[in-house]
C-alpha cells in the first residue's frame, strides 16, 4: 500500500481574459464554461498536480513545486492539461499573461497540492488500460493508423476509490478557435463520469505525448476564425464521456506499489536558431503579406512579426524529466509536446507497465522524432514562434529527451 491524497482547487481567474493555444484568436474569453482548476494526487512523498492550462514555463512550475515541498521541489511534477481553451498561464510563451494571473496559478496549484499531502491515507493500487479508444488520430499523416492507451491508476481505501490518475495522449483542441468560453474541452468529461463512477474520488487528467496527436485536424486548422460546426462543446463531451467509459468498462489489474522512488534528471536540448539574414527575409515577406492576409492569417502573421522583431537569444534549452516509479509501474513526465513516438520508445524500453506525461515542469514548444523533421509543417517549422522561442528543437532533441528518460527509470528501479 502507498499513502495517496487528491484534491483540487480551482485557479479563479475571471472574464475577461486572454486565451491560449490559438495564435490566430485575438478576443478574450467572455466567461466560464467549466470551472478550470488545479488538481493533485499526492503518492507518498511525491506530488503531481495537473493544472487547466495550455502551457507553464519552468519558473512557475519550479514556484509551484517549491511551495509544496519547500527544500525538495524535485519531488512536485507540475503538468499543464494543454487544454486550448484555458486562459493566458506563461509570462513569455504563447498569449502572454500577467504576473497576476501566473500568481493566481502558483497559489491554487499550490494548495491543491498541499491539500493532497494533507488528505493522505494507506491505499491500494490498481491499473486499468484500454486500447481501441478511436479518438487520437496523427494530425500530421491522417493515413497513419495510431492506437495509443488510454490509462487509468485507481487509488482505494476501505472499498471506495479515493483518486484516479487518468492519461490519453490527445490534444484537447476539440473545441476550435471561435469557442471564447473557458473550459478544459474533453478532459471535463473525462473527469466527471468517472467521478460520477466512483462519488468519493477526484480525477486527475494528465495528457500524454500529443505533440502530433489530435481528434483529426491538421494544426494549420487552427489559423482559421471560421468555425467546423463540429468542434462543439457536445463534441468534447461525446470524446470526453467515450473516453472515460472505455477506460471504465476495463477489468483492473492489482499493482504492488509498497516501495516508491522517484528520480529527476537535468535535460539540455539545442535549439536551431535561424540567422539574422533569414530572420530580415521573413520579416519582409510577413509584412507584405499582413497587408491583405484574411483575420485569422493576419492575427497569426502579427505574432511572427512580433517574434522576429524581438528575435529572441539563445540556442540550448534546459528543463528536466523525471520517472516515479510505484512498485512494478513507471510514471514518466516529460517537458514540452513531445510527438507520440517519444512515448513509445520510452515504454519499450522500461520493464513493466509504464504512462507517459507530456507538458511537465514546463512546456517549451513541440518535440518531433527526428524522422518528422524532413516533413516540415507547424511543428517543425512554425509553431516556435507563438512559443517565443529563438528556433525550433534541433532534430535529435526528442531521442536525446528518450535517452535521459530511459536512464531515469533505470536509477528508479
């Protein structure tokens, strides 16, 4: 048995508000359409909490994790749910947010997590998994068949289930860039039936490797201000509710999680940088092309006018993975939106059952294997700019994100 808490506490922040995750939507939110919050599951000493964001920078995961665990901050995970629906949550990256808003995230993540570590109690462990989910498609070669899990760590105490650590790497776009209501898309779905399953728990949702994984839209999709019809809410939560039932309808399998270790290793990722010349070339190009881009295009080409005006400094990234290991299972959290690949090379590696999380302890931009890189596209290319990032990953970055995740586990063993 493991002694496991969960809570959630909910971030606060009013309409209106500026949004993150679509670069092309320029409107703030004009309200709330499920209470966006920070929720935790504390394990053991260990606490992960999952935040109703599009993206965190490092600092304010780092501000997060030191208010939980004054003195051992290595042992607080802070994850973004990466919902594109969520409202401005970094200081430099995406949309922008004040240092009034990143407080207002600190202090509910914060408390969410030392109410988890307060609400500890001896629990068993129990894994469900499902394949055939049918929701995540590669948004970047819709002929290429994917099946990834979705996954569910079930937390009991005295017969009732106390908290429920859920991962599906899938974007959390269903809901497209005209929606200016704040939400966590599918992942509220998700949460609710399976908390209408078991009352007594709280669901923690914590998205996988989805860098290139979506409900099957390509990511240019998303210059758009022309609305699909079919990115709903009723959509979301048709995904949300299909997902959480897949996973539910599985029989469980007992976990031994009676040892706990949890090990961090520092990342150094270089970034390629365009030249100043190439940089001068675009901006040209942009500027011309603004003068009768449609809104959508217009909004986009003015954060590429912004970034390479700014043309920020830099050519290495440095953030960290870290591997939590529960007995026989093994919890990976990885920075950033690494592509779904990422994920499987580490759990064909690790011995035994093994989630991989995406958008930990800060989010950097996209992470494609390098065999993407001669496919170009907005997450090789573009997407770099509305990050505020000074180029794209240099190919190699996600294998090298591989190797340090595959040696974290193994000093965990």
């Amino acid at each position: 048995m493991i002694d496991v808490g969960a809570a959630v506490q909910p971030l606060g922040i009013p309409s209106p508000v500026p949004m993150s995750g679509f670069a092309a939507r320029v409107a703030p939110s004009v309200g709330e359409h499920d209470v966006l919050g920070a929720r935790a599951l504390a394990l053991g000493d260990a606490v992960i909490i999952a935040v109703d964001v599009c993206a965190l920078e490092e600092s304010t995961c780092r501000a997060i994790a030191e208010a939980v665990r004054p003195g051992q901050p290595d042992l607080v995970v802070v994850t973004a749910t990466h919902t594109h629906a969520g409202p401005c949550s970094a200081l430099h990256r995406l949309t922008p947010c004040t240092p009034t808003i990143e407080r207002m995230i600190v202090r509910a993540a914060a408390t969410a997590g030392l109410n988890a570590r307060a609400a500890r109690q001896p629990c068993m462990l129990a894994l469900h998994s499902a394949w055939g989910v049918g929701v995540a498609k590669n948004r970047r070669h819709p002929g290429r068949e994917i099946d990834p899990p979705v996954r569910m760590l079930r937390f009991s105490a005295g017969g009732s289930v106390v908290a429920a650590l859920v991962t599906y790497p899938c974007h959390p776009v269903v809901l497209d860039g005209t929606n200016l209501l704040l939400s966590s898309d599918y992942i509220n779905a998700v949460r609710r039936r399976i908390e209408l399953e078991h009352p007594e728990a709280v669901a923690v949702f914590t998205t996988g490797c989805a860098g290139d994984v979506n409900t099957g839209h390509r990511a240019e999709a998303s210059y758009s201000l022309e609305g699909a019809g079919t990115r709903t809410f009723a959509e979301a939560e048709r995904v949300g509710t299909h997902i959480a039932e897949t996973i539910l309808a599985t029989a469980p399998t007992p976990m031994d999680s009676d040892v706990l270790v949890l090990r961090t290793r520092s990342v150094m990722l270089e970034i390629d940088r365009p030249g100043d010349v190439q940089i001068e070339a675009d901006l040209a190009a942009w500027s011309v092309e603004r003068t009768t881009a449609e809104p959508g295009r217009a909004a986009l080409l003015d954060v590429w006018i912004r970034w390479a005006r700014d043309r920020p400094e830099g050519t290495v990234w440095q953030g960290r993975v870290t591997a939590l290991r529960l007995g026989e299972l093994t919890i990976v959290a990885l920075p950033g939106e690494p592509f779904l690949d990422v994920a499987e090379a580490i759990e064909e590696q690790v011995e035994g059952p093994c989630l991989v999380l995406g958008y930990a302890d800060g989010c950097p931009g996209y992470l494609p294997t390098a065999e993407e890189y001669q496919h170009g596209g907005y997450e090789v290319e573009d997407a770099h700019r509305y990050y505020g990032m000074p180029g794209p990953f240099a190919s190699g970055s996600a294998e090298s994100l591989v190797w340090e995740a595959v040696a974290a586990c193994r000093a965990a063993v």
